[in-house]
C-alpha cells in the first residue's frame, strides 16, 4: 500500500507542474528517441547490406570507382561504372580458383525498379523462390522481385516496356515489351527490389531498339556490366582480384572492404548523433534533478506535515524515487515511439527510390539497453532530492 500511495502522491506531484514535467518528459524523449533512430537504422541498414553481399566474395566490373561498382553491381542503388567484354566472364569461369560466375546485365528499369538480365544462379544464390508462375525460360520474359511486383501491381501473364535508364522517367522501350511470367516470393534481399530477366532479354531491347546502333551483334561485340564472383581456393584472394585489375578494361571490388569503408564513413555520421543524443539525456538528467530538487524544497512544509501526520521517512523517499522514475520511463516511451516514427518515415523515403526498405517497428536488440539508461538518468536525477526528503527536520521545518 505504501508503494502505491508513493506512486499516487508522485502523479499528483508532477501534475501540480505541468510545464515543468512537459519540459522533461520533452528533453527525455528527444535524447531516446534520436538513440532509437540511429541504433535501429544502423542495424538494419548494415544486416540488410550484410545479406545483400554474404557470398559474394568479387564484382568485376568497368574501371572506375570500386564502391560505385558495389553499390551498383549488389545494392543496385548507383550507376553502373560501365560495361566489360562478354568475354570475360568465360575467362573467368575458367579459372580454377573461381568457383561460380553470375552475370548482370543493367541499363533499364520499370516504374523505378531495375531491370536486371542475369542467370537462374542469382535468384539460386539469394534463396528465391516462387510465389506464382515459372521462372523465365525465354527471351522476354521477366520475373518480378517480392517488392517490385506488389508496388507494381505485376501480375503474371500481364506486358510491359523497361524505360531506358535506372531512375524513373526515361524513354520506354515500346518496341520490345517484356511478358510477365513469375513472381518471387518476399527473401528480405536485394531481390525483392528487383525486375530479372535473362541476359538475352537485355541485349534483345538494345540491339532492335531504332534509335540504338545495329540490329545485328555477335558474341564478340556483346557486353555485360558486372560479374558476381565466388572463390573455389583461398588462394584467389590475393591472386584473383590483382590478375582482374591487370586487365586493360577489367576492375575488382571486393565487397568486404568496399562494405567496411562505407559503414567507417556511415559510422562516422552515427557517432556524431549518438554523442548529439547523449548530451540531450545529460541535460534531460540535469532539468529532471533541478525540477525535482526545487519541488522538494517548495514543498519541505508539505512534507513535513505528512511527517507528523505518521508518514514515515521511508515513503517520502519512494515518492521522490518515483517521481524521477515515472518522468524516465514516461520521455523514454514517447522517445521509442518518436524514434520509430522516424524510421517509418526514412523508410518511405527510401521505398520512394526504391532503394532500401525498413521495418520501422522492428526492435532491435541494442535498444534494450536504453531502458537501462532512462532507469539509470531516473534514479541519479532523483537519489538526491530523496535522500533530503528522507532526511527532513520535522521540527526545523516547520519553526521556519
């Protein structure tokens, strides 16, 4: 009964100061939920960039930037570096260091999503499978990603035209449509932000295009944009991507280290709010003991008298606990929700572009320690405070 009268007379406390516990409540939300944004997002951006490269151990690509290679070849959110001779991918298959071999051909997309012409071995290599109809088989037919098809509105059997280009907006290519015939179901990839067809399917727009260059090729003058490579020895390590770079229109990009440049830098950035978000629970801690050490000496008279009135010292100290308590938890539930509300948002943006998608309430395992953290600031801004509450002078007190 004492805890609940401790709770009770808290409430009434903070409801005597309203602005001053809308002040706090503020201050505490604001430092959590920028905590919640950044951990979650963090998280969630790395796993997704960690599944989206886990196999992957080389792209070759056209020389120039490495990372603008990775993010084009794997996370499919850049433009490609160029194209390689078809050629290449022969060689490389050839190698007894390398195990497998994945073509990309890129160059157009479909209401934003991009168009990729590659082998069953991709959709193999992410664990897709089908959710309706048959993978394609010939030429011109398309297999719609999880994402691309609900945002679409694909469905099996329906036509449609890629757009030159990778962003939404370019020429269509009306005069060779693609045909519907699968849909994947949702692998949580990269896979599910894509439109695949077969390598064919891509040279067939290009080379009947009118506006485009002959209507004829053969093997020799056909190109692909990257080669997804997995390693047979660990030899291939230091040989492979050294004998790549060797070849006059040949790149190597490692995922692994292109990937760890981008979060140092992407690290870097989180930091900065991660500091930005303890100084605001540091001055949420301060306003918090300044609101509870001043209501306690506003009400040391008040105090007194439920002294005398057979309130023991002990309750006295519970109410000022809870008081700090019950501001804690109250900004850190409102903070979690701001700082999901915010992962929702980034997440629309990023489903925009079709880039990236979030789950936005998803709760990732590094938040749990901020409720340690909000109990933490609780207690310190408030363990003084109490303690004077426990130790009033009933007699001084009131003499004044």
């Amino acid at each position: 009964m004492n805890q609940i009268n401790a709770v009770t007379l808290a409430l009434k406390a903070l409801r005597h100061k309203p602005l001053s516990t809308m002040l706090n409540l503020l201050l505490m939300a604001i430092g959590i939920g920028m905590m919640t944004f950044v951990l979650s997002a963090a998280s969630q951006l790395e796993d997704t960039a960690t599944r989206d490269a886990d196999g992957i151990d080389l792209v070759v690509g056209a020389k120039g930037s490495p990372l603008q290679l990775i993010m084009s070849s794997i996370f499919h959110i850049d433009i490609p570096t160029g194209n390689i001779p078809l050629s290449a991918q022969a060689e490389l298959q050839a190698n007894p260091m390398v195990l497998q071999v994945i073509p990309l051909a890129l160059g157009d997309s479909f209401q934003g999503f991009r168009i990729v012409g590659t082998s069953h071995d991709y959709i193999d290599h992410y664990g897709g499978q089908l959710a309706q109809g048959q993978l394609y088989a010939q030429p011109m037919e398309a297999v719609f990603g999880a994402q691309a098809a609900s945002a679409a509105g694909a469905v099996v059997g329906a036509s449609f035209a890629g757009s030159h280009g990778l962003a939404m907006g370019g020429e269509e290519h009306k005069h060779a449509p693609y045909k519907v015939v699968g849909i994947l179901k949702p692998t949580g990839t990269v896979l599910d932000r894509l439109v695949l067809t077969s390598v064919a399917s891509v040279w067939r727009v290009h080379e009947t295009d009118p506006d485009e260059a002959p209507a004829v090729h053969n093997d020799a003058d056909r190109e692909l944009t990257a080669l997804l490579v997995s390693y047979a020895s660990p030899l291939a390590v230091v040989s492979l991507p050294r004998w790549v770079n060797q070849q006059a229109r040949l790149q190597a990009a490692q995922p692994a280290l292109e990937a760890a440049k981008l979060f140092r830098i992407v690290g870097a950035g989180a930091e900065v709010l991660r500091a930005i978000a303890a100084g605001v629970l540091l001055v949420a801690a301060l306003s918090m003991f300044v609101a509870l050490y001043n209501a306690l000496e506003e009400r040391r008279t008040d105090l007194a008298i439920l002294r005398t009135l057979g309130a023991p010292p002990g309750k006295l100290f519970r109410q000022m606990l809870a008081q700090g308590l019950l501001l804690a938890m109250g900004g850190a539930a409102l903070g979690w929700v701001l700082g999901h509300v915010g992962i929702a948002i980034l997440s629309r943006m990023l489903a925009a572009d079709q880039n990236l998608s979030l789950a936005p309430w998803t709760i990732d395992p590094s938040e749990v320690w901020l409720l340690l953290v909000t109990l933490a600031v609780g207690l310190l801004a408030s363990v003084i405070p109490a303690v004077r509450a426990y130790r009033t002078d009933i007699a001084q007190t009131l003499a004044r």
